[in-house]
C-alpha cells in the first residue's frame, strides 16, 4: 500500500480497495459489496486487508498469524477457520491455500487506496503489456506508467515497474545512458516510497546484477528470506543471482521453490538450464517465459537442430528491433552457424559489453567456435571480474567452452572459478534462514 497518503488524499484518489463486485475501505474499516455494506469481525476484516494488500501474491500462515495475534499464542485452527468465514462472504475461489505455506488473494485487484481510478487502469494494462515480453509492449507499458505517475507520483509499485521496463528496454532495444538512468532512478523511487515493495525488490536484482553486483544482490535477497521467507518474488531473484554466483543447482531449486510458491512466478532458469546442459528444459522454460532471443536458437543448435536455430535467427534478426548488444549476440552466433568466422569475430569485438556479464560467458563460447580460445578465456574473466562466476559445470560439459580444456590457462580459470563459487556457497549456507527451504539445502549438499 503507499505510504504517506492523507486521509484527505485518499478521498480525492479513492478510498477503497475494488475487486469483483466489492470495495474495501480501510479508512472507515467497511466491506461493501455492489454499494452495500457487509459486517465483518474486526479480525477478519484485518485478515482480508492483509491478503487483499498482497493481492496475487502468496502471504505465509506465520505472516497472517503474527499480524493478526501479535502476542498471543494461538494455534493454526483459529486461521483455518476464519480464512473459512472469509471465504463464505467473498467466494471461495477468492482465497486459495497455498498447501503448507499459507494463502494467496487470487481476485483481480482494480483499484487501491490513494490511487485515482484512471491511473490504476493505466497501470494495469501496462502490466498486462510487460507479460508479452515484446520490445513493442514494453514500450507502450513505459509510456503508460509514465502517464500514470503523472497523475499519481507516489505510486510505488508504478515506478518499480516502470523500472522494469526501462531496463528491458535498454537491454533489449534502444540502449542508451539516459535509458539506463531512467531505470535506477525508478526504482530508487520506489524503495523511497515503500522499501519493502516485493516487486522492486525482485526486478533491481535485473539491474544488480548486469551491474557486477551480483553478491550484493544475494546478500540482500537472503537478508529478505529472513522476513518474508515464502515470497516468489523473493526466490526469482535468488534464480539469476545464484546462477551469477556459480551455483547452477542452487538457482534451479530456487525456481522449484518458487513455482511451488506461485505456479505463475517468471523466473530467468532456462538460463539455468542451458548452462547446466539441459537444452531441452530450456527451450521449455524459455518458451513457457516468452523468450524469444538468443538462448532457444543457441540451444536447438546444441541439440543437432542446427538449420531450425539457423531459421530462427534469421526470423529474429529481420523481423525485430533489437539493441545493438542482442543484435550482435544473435548476428555472431548466426555468422558461426553460416561458417563466416571472420564476421563473427568482427561483430563481436564491437560492442560494449562491460555490463552485460552473463552475455560475455555466450559470446566465450562464440571465440571458442571461431578458433579464437584467449579471446574466448578473457571473456570468462572479465564475466567473473563483473560479478558472473561461470559455473564449472558450464565449462565441463558446454560441447563449446569444454574444447578449452586444452588450455593450460583455461586450467587456471577453472580453479579460481571454483574457488568464487565455493566462497558464494559458504555464504549461502551462514545466510540462509535456518530451517527454511531444506530442499534447497539438499540439492545444494549433493
């Protein structure tokens, strides 16, 4: 919910939170429904404020209960049964358990408290335009949220997606410094208007990361478990920063935690996937998260489906408006394919890539294939100097980088990989919250 919000501004802006045919007031602790208003007990009405607050996302029992009964010990039963009377006055679909975690809101959320109706609008359909994941949806959701911060400027959720969608833009399309900036002053905001907001949390990992802050991001992201130890959000960050950290096993359980979580949870593990060989389950994982770049040519190929990835990039390159970097990651790897070295290696060497870790390890493989190994070691290194430690997994078993196993250097690269990547597992294992998530643990020990 914002925060700083008079009561006089919440009257302007609207006063309720509308889903289906109701509308919850805080102010005046009212449900009504089609303008007629519903008695609730105190509790329960606090209850339903709680869940319809994090709408969409899974609230733990322990989180409610602690809300709730601040400081009294009561048992399970007493949640049970007013989750039950909850559902009998707003539906039972409304509310869905979440087994052995807790509880998610699952009608749609059309307004809140202190947001006029128009904007929230506007910030729905941009939200629904981030989920096709097109450079022409994320354009159009930019200038959405734009219009609605016009109107309501302390909209935090707003400004985090606005975030999200000027570093997509930047990483994708029209990269530019001014781009970049947009993207770290919006979430800048919203972490000034509401520090606790999961989806801001969730995507500045995007931005932590390809800025070579990748440990800073997974300290920050275990120190969140410790609070908030059954959010989605939370765990779809730990995806990308575990992978960033040379923990390929870890990043996938944390993308089975977090599905189990919310079985509509966006996570970046076809990455995961690939690097851990599993080229299937990455095309499946990147198709299923509306990917539609580089990692599904670059795994059709690995599979022996080379004239498909072939038609793939060829599709991608003449029909999209790429950025500079992804046109010249699909360019090289289709200049490789098409047996034209030379063009590969022109690309390749001019673009900027100092931001762009993850994207260094693709385009080692890439030197690899054109015969160019040290070009192809001082990729991993400066991948790793900027926050990606490539997994030795990845150098294994990758049919490309594994031709380096040659290289006495590539020897070097490896133990000091494995070293960085031993170092982030200590700091997993003291970070985790203690007895949460042992599934994870589990994978992690074997």
């Amino acid at each position: 919910m914002l925060q700083g919000f008079s009561k006089e501004n919440q009257t302007r802006s609207g006063s309720a939170y509308r889903f289906g045919s109701f509308e919850l007031q805080p102010a005046e602790r009212r449900l009504s429904r089609n303008g007629r208003e519903i008695r609730l007990q105190p509790r329960a009405f606090d209850a339903l404020l709680f869940l319809v607050r994090q709408a969409q996302h899974l609230v733990s029992k322990q989180e409610i209960m602690a809300k709730l009964w601040p400081a009294t010990h009561v048992s399970e039963a007493n949640l049970t049964n007013l989750i039950g009377d909850l559902r009998k006055t707003i539906g039972r679909n409304a509310i869905r358990t979440v087994s052995k975690h807790g509880y998610r809101f699952e009608l749609p959320v059309l307004g809140e408290p202190g947001v006029r109706s128009s904007a929230y609008e506007k910030y729905l359909r941009a939200k629904d335009l981030v989920a096709q994941r097109s450079l022409e949806a994320m354009y159009t959701a930019r200038d959405l949220y734009w219009i609605t911060l016009a109107e309501e400027p302390e909209f935090a959720s707003a400004w985090a997606w606005l975030g999200r969608c000027c570093w997509f833009i930047n990483k994708f399309g029209s990269s530019s410094p001014e781009m970049d900036e947009l993207a770290r002053v919006s979430f800048e905001r919203a972490f000034a208007l509401d520090a606790d907001l999961a989806v801001a949390h969730q995507f500045y990992t995007f931005l932590e990361v390809d800025t070579g802050r990748a440990a800073q991001a997974m300290h920050r992201l275990l120190k969140r478990l410790h609070h908030h130890p059954s959010e989605p959000e939370t765990f779809a960050g730990l995806v990308q920063v575990f992978r960033f950290r040379g923990l390929l096993e870890r990043s996938i359980e944390a993308h089975r935690i977090g599905i189990d979580l919310d079985p509509k949870l966006r996570t970046s593990v076809a990455h995961s996937y690939f690097q851990t060989g599993n080229y299937s389950a990455a095309i499946e994982a990147y198709s299923a998260g509306g990917g539609g770049y580089y990692l599904d040519a670059a795994a059709w190929e690995a599979l022996g489906e080379k004239k498909r990835a072939i038609e793939l990039l060829h599709e991608r390159l003449g029909g999209m408006s790429l950025s500079v970097l992804m046109s010249t990651l699909l360019g090289s790897l289709l200049a490789i394919l098409e047996d034209k070295p030379d063009r590969a290696l022109r690309l390749m060497e001019s673009v900027d890539t100092r931001n762009e870790p993850e994207i260094r390890v693709y385009f080692a493989r890439h030197y690899v294939r054109v015969g160019d190994a040290p070009g192809a070691i001082r990729c991993l290194e400066h991948a790793a100097q900027n926050g990606f430690v490539c997994s030795q997994v990845t150098m294994r078993t990758d049919p490309w980088l594994s031709a380096l196993s040659r290289q006495r250097s590539f020897k070097a690269f490896i133990a000091k990989a494995e070293v960085m990547a031993d170092s982030a597992e200590r700091t997993v294992r003291s970070e985790f919250p203690r007895g949460m998530a042992g599934s994870i643990a589990k994978t992690a020990r074997n």
